[in-house]
C-alpha cells in the first residue's frame, strides 16, 4: 500500500483545514519546498498535491506557480499527483507536460463522462485518478459544496473504464483525526475493479494496517502527520 503524504495549498501556503471548509486552517505553512524535501527524506514513493483554491475558484492566484515549482525539484524516483480546478483537457495536460504524473479530476469527470472519456483519450487512463469524495455516502462536487445524490459506487461504475485510480475521501471524517470510515472504503474496494486510494480522518498507524488489510492501495496522510499523530517512517514501514 502507497503511503502518499499530502500538501494542500491555499493563498501561497500549505495548510490543511478541517472538513475542507476555508478559515479552519490548523496547519499553515510558508516554505512549501522545505515540507516536500522532508517528504522525500523519508522515502516516499508518491506525494500528493491538491490547489484548494482552484477547487473551489477561490482568489486570483490558483497556485500553478508553485506546483509547477514542486514537479520541476521533485525527487528523482517520486511521483507527483496534482489536483484541484481541473475542468479542462487544457489544464490538465498542462500539467502533464509540467511534469505530473498524475491528474486528479474530481467536479468535472464526475459531471461530464465525455470530458473524462477524451481524457483518457489524450492522456491515458493511467494518469487519471478519479476523486469520489463523499458525505453520508453521496458524491460531493465544487468543492464539496453540491451533492450528486449518487454513491461512489453508483458514479465509480459507471466511470471507471476511463480512469486508473479512484481516490474515495470521507468528507465528514477529513481533518478531523478520528479514523477512516473503514467498512464503506472496504465495500467499495469490493464492488469497483480499479485501484482505490483512500482518504479523510486517518490517524493512526492502526488505520493504515486496517486500510492495508480491506485491500487499500494507497493511504492520503494529512492532518495526522502535521500534527505528529503518525510519523511517516514508521507509516512507511507498513
């Protein structure tokens, strides 16, 4: 299982907010680079790169400046995974060409399968991550601001033949360090065929052996990490 450490941006720093609601930043962090060159000191394999504020189409500066900086200085060996805003075929092989390895697409796949089928097309599926995040087992988009009405079931079924990975993530659990909603990422290991990556509310090294057990194949690791609840040596040797 990946154990792939988070860097969310908002407004030029790294932060990480509570229940993805703005203004709840515990964490806000200046010196970007110094966070990723930590990352890679411990060995990772993956990191994960979200623009909170292209999510939700927040203020002028979307961030691209220094995810462009992160993919140029990445680690050799380590792949990056960028998402946030992508709801164009423009942005998203921009970003490619950048030197992501990977797209995550979250708003615009989920409401337009034409755009993640030509997606696939133009990228590959493999570089595509699906993002179903999720309340009260209902897909969430804009930000987690609007419902679907749908489950990550119902919307992964019909999808997956477009993308490579979903990344399934707990809403009401994200930031908020009180575990994974387990049996539900379990069951949706059970019913998709492609990877899931999981997310929201881990926060123990029990958490990741439990992820790892239900056949996660990767593990997102925010809150919990900043806040010293894991340490990522001692995740990484799971």
């Amino acid at each position: 299982m990946l154990i792939i450490p988070a860097i969310d941006l908002k407004d030029g720093k790294c932060v990480q907010l509570v229940g993805g609601k703005f203004g709840t930043e515990q964490i806000s962090i200046d010196d970007i680079n110094s966070v990723a060159k930590n990352f890679y000191s411990k060995g990772i394999r993956r990191l994960h790169v979200i623009d909170l504020s292209a999510t939700k189409q927040y203020g002028q500066n979307d961030n691209e400046v220094i995810i462009k900086n992160l993919l140029k200085n990445k680690k050799l060996g380590i792949e990056i995974e960028v998402g946030g805003g992508i709801r164009s075929l423009d942005k998203a092989k921009r970003l490619i060409d950048l030197g992501a390895d990977y797209i995550i697409v979250g708003t615009a796949a989920v409401q337009d399968s034409n755009f993640l089928r030509e997606l696939s097309f133009k990228i590959g599926r493999k570089k595509i991550i699906v993002s179903l995040d999720y309340r009260n087992k209902k897909v969430l988009t804009h930000g987690w601001d609007e419902s679907t009405g749908l489950s990550p079931i119902e919307i992964g079924r019909k999808i997956q033949k477009y993308c490579g990975t979903f990344l399934v993530t707990c809403v009401d659990k994200e930031g908020q360090l009180k575990g994974p909603d387990l049996e539900y990422t379990k069951e949706i290991i059970n019913e998709l065929d492609i990877p899931i990556i999981a997310s929201g509310g881990i926060t123990t090294l029990e958490d990741l052996k439990n992820l790892k057990e239900v056949g996660a194949f990767g593990a997102v690791i925010g809150m919990a990490i900043y806040k010293g609840n894991i340490k990522l040596d001692e995740a990484l040797k799971i």
